[in-house]
C-alpha cells in the first residue's frame, strides 16, 4: 500500500463522502488493497464501493479470487452502473466469471454487455478453460507488417489506453502471426523504415488448445511477460498475460498437493462438510482396502508373531519409515513430472540417484534400528532381523517412489493422484514382508 497512508486512513477516505479526496488518494491505492479492506469490513462493502470510480471498483472484482465472490460484488450495483463496470473489465476476466455461473446469471451479465465486447467473450467461452485458449485475452495490440514506424507510431498514440507492451505482435492483413517487434527498435529506427524489416520472425506461440499447465512451463522456459495464442494456421487469436500464468502456477500446485493427499483438487479450506465429505472419502476406502492387504500379510505370520510379541511392537516402525522414504522419492519425482524436468535422456540417472538415496539411508537408518533394536529386546539377532528388513525396505521405497509415478504418468494417469496409495501400499506389504519374513527364518534365535 501507498506509504503514505494506512488501511485505516484508507478505509475513512473511503467511507467518507469526500468524491475529490478519494479521486485524489485512489490512482496510487493498488486494487488488492482495498479488496482487504473489503474484506475485513464486510458490512461496509456497498458503502466502500460506492465512492469508487467505475474502472477501480472493475479491477477491485478482478483482484477477487473466486467467480462467486466477484459476481456478489457485481450484483451490489444497478444494472445501469454493472454495465459500466463490465466495460471496464478485461474480457478474460469476464470470461472466467461467467464460466462458473448457471446460465441464468451467464445470460444477465452477458445481455449487459456491448455488442462486441459480447461476442469476445462468446467466442473466449468456446475454448476449454484450462487450456491456453481458455486463459488468453483478446485485448492487445498488434501492428501491421507492411506499415512504415511512422506510421505505427501514430497507431500506438491513438491506442495507448490498450497498455502497450514493451514488445508487439507483428501480422498481416490476414492476422497471420509474422513475427515480433520491440517499442525500442521501433523508436530507433527511421520513420520510413518497414516494420517487416526490423520484426523478428522467432516469435515463441502457444497453440490456443495447450493444456494451461504446459504453458506455464513454456513462461517459466522462457521468462516472457507476454505469449501470443496461434491457431493451425498462425492466426493471431490472442495473448496470455505473466499475471494470468501466476494464476495458473498457483492452482496447479494446488491441485497436485491435494491430490498428493488423496483430496479432490477443487477441494479448499471454506470447503462445505458435504463437499469435503466428498471430496476424502473416495481415497479413504481405497486405503482401506491397501489397510487389508498390508493386513493380509501380516495373517500369514500369526504363529511367529504368537512366539515372539515384541514383534508386534517394532514392525509398525519399519513399514512407517519406508512409507516416509518413498513418500519422499515420490514427491521429487511428481515434482519433475509436472515441470518436465524428468525426460527420457536423463530418466536413468534420476532412477541410479533414488537408488542410491534408498541404498545409503537404508544402511544408516538400518544401522540406528538394528541397535535400538538389539537393546530393546536384549538380543542381537533381533537387531540383525530389524535392521535388515529396515534395509530392504528403504531401497524398494525408494524404487517404488520412482517407478509408479513414472508408470503412472506412461498410461496417462495423473501421477499426482494415485502414486501416494500404490507406495503406501508397496512399503506397507513389503515391510512386514521382509520383517516378519526375516523373523521367521530366524525364529530360532528369537524365541
């Protein structure tokens, strides 16, 4: 916020019927800050609004992060006043607000809009929301190829309300994508100089049906503020702006972290009981039925475990720390997965890596158990049986925590959603395998 006043001055400006001050105060207030406000004082929203000017109280909506939230401030005004607001909107914006509403409001917002800025949005709804389509905004600009800087110059005069990037988009007649240009050759360059001549023809696009999660790899990639969104034929269909990739980065993460947890993706903290209900339980009988299996196992070895009971004690140890070492193996292999950095060239050397991970903390973590062990039940072998399934464990977790979400990935299955049950399970079964497996053949030297 301005260093020159806090959200409490802010607030009392706001709330005052001082037009002039709050004109005065307002072009150096960032949006975001006032939507805390709004936030802290929800019984104060009509009033804080009403003193706003229409292109504000547009980006206040903007800066909301959830369409219904931003729909409810909408629904605060007139229909005469919500028309204004709407055409100070970005039609992206609008877009994605109307995209989560039922079609009777859809409709109401949309019958408020001008011709073409309704037609914009009709056609942005065509496109699947989480693809570069669906996330792009047609409102930029772009320059002819043949024109002289002259010229385009003048263009750029007439239309710096648009916000000018510090790089734009080269077409021809056709809209058909050639190349781009930056502010400062065009400013360098002479008046009759073509803008053909000074483009890049290099231009990194994005196809409008990319999956929003690639293009968020491509601006990391590249760094860009700015994509342009082609079709088949390099038709010039829009842009994405950084901001609307941050968005994306965001809800990605989001989404791979409750899916990790075996939640639903669109699952988040104001979450209804119903919802979330929903949302866990699915997962939480698929880990009842792993629970059963893991259970299954251990059944198998009733009679060693009647002999020696302490068993009974130590085995939840070494099933809970290989499900900690394959959770971690896990995690850096999705990880990679989602930003493409696990590729075929160097899928070997990761794979050699986790190996080796699992072998050496597999040695050390045997070691630490197999003496606590020993001292525990007083005998070594009990130590030796512990330590070495603790051992064995630890490297399959690790090759477990590799493998599913890599297979996983191979058949098209979000490795995010179902890796954590499959490595739970793998080092729960093996765990109490190789454990109670180990304790049986030595079963003479523990009783």
């Amino acid at each position: 916020m301005n260093n020159k006043i806090n959200k409490e001055e802010l607030k009392k400006i706001l709330l005052s019927d001082d037009i002039e001050k709050i004109k005065k105060i307002i072009a150096n207030i960032h949006p975001a800050d006032i939507l805390d406000i709004l936030h802290e004082d929800e019984n104060s929203i009509k009033k804080l609004m009403d003193n706003l000017p229409n292109s504000v109280v547009a980006s206040v909506i903007e800066e909301e992060d959830d369409e219904d939230d931003q729909y409810e401030l909408l629904k605060l005004f007139s229909d005469f006043k919500q028309r204004k607001i709407l055409d100070e909107m970005a039609n992206d914006e609008i877009t994605d607000l109307v995209g989560e509403l039922e079609e009777k409001e859809k409709q109401d917002i949309l019958n408020k809009m001008d011709k073409d800025d309704k037609e914009d949005v009709e056609r942005l709804l065509t496109f699947e929301p989480d693809t570069a389509g669906g996330i792009m905004t047609t409102e930029y600009i772009s320059i002819r190829a043949l024109n002289t800087v002259e010229k385009t110059l003048k263009y750029l005069q007439e239309n710096i309300e648009q916000d000018a990037a510090y790089y734009l988009y080269v077409v021809d007649f056709q809209n058909i994508l050639k190349g781009v240009v930056s502010l400062r050759d065009i400013v360098t360059n002479s008046f009759d100089t073509k803008i053909i001549d000074i483009t890049n023809p290099n231009v990194k696009t994005i196809m409008y049906n990319e999956d929003q999660e690639e293009v968020a790899k491509k601006f990391q990639k590249y760094g860009f503020i700015l994509m342009p969104v082609v079709d088949e034929m390099d038709h010039l269909l829009g842009v994405i702006e950084f901001d609307d990739i941050i968005d994306v980065i965001q809800e990605e993460n989001t989404e791979d972290i409750n899916l990790l947890g075996g939640v639903d993706s669109e699952e988040r903290l104001d979450s209804t009981v119903s919802e979330s209900f929903k949302s866990r339980i699915p997962w939480l009988i698929v880990n009842l039925f792993t629970a059963v299996l893991a259970a299954s196992v251990v059944s198998f070895f009733e009679g060693t475990i009647a002999q020696v009971v302490t068993l009974a004690t130590v085995m939840p140890i070494v099933t809970g720390m290989g499900g900690n070492a394959g959770t971690q193996s896990l995690t850096i292999v999705v990880r990679g997965l989602s930003l493409g950095e696990l590729t075929k060239e160097n899928a070997i050397k990761i794979m050699l890596k986790e190996i080796a991970v699992g072998f050496i903390s597999g040695i050390v973590i045997g070691i630490l158990v197999a003496l606590g062990s020993m001292v525990f039940e007083g005998n070594p072998i009990f130590g030796v049986v512990t330590g070495l399934a603790m051992f064995l464990n630890m490297i399959l977790a690790n090759i477990a925590g590799y493998f599913i979400p890599v297979i996983l990935e191979k058949l098209h299955i979000d490795p995010a959603l179902a890796s954590g049950v499959f490595v739970t399970t793998v080092t729960d079964v093996l765990g109490f395998f190789f454990f109670l497996g180990l304790a049986t053949i030595f079963l003479p030297y523990l009783i």
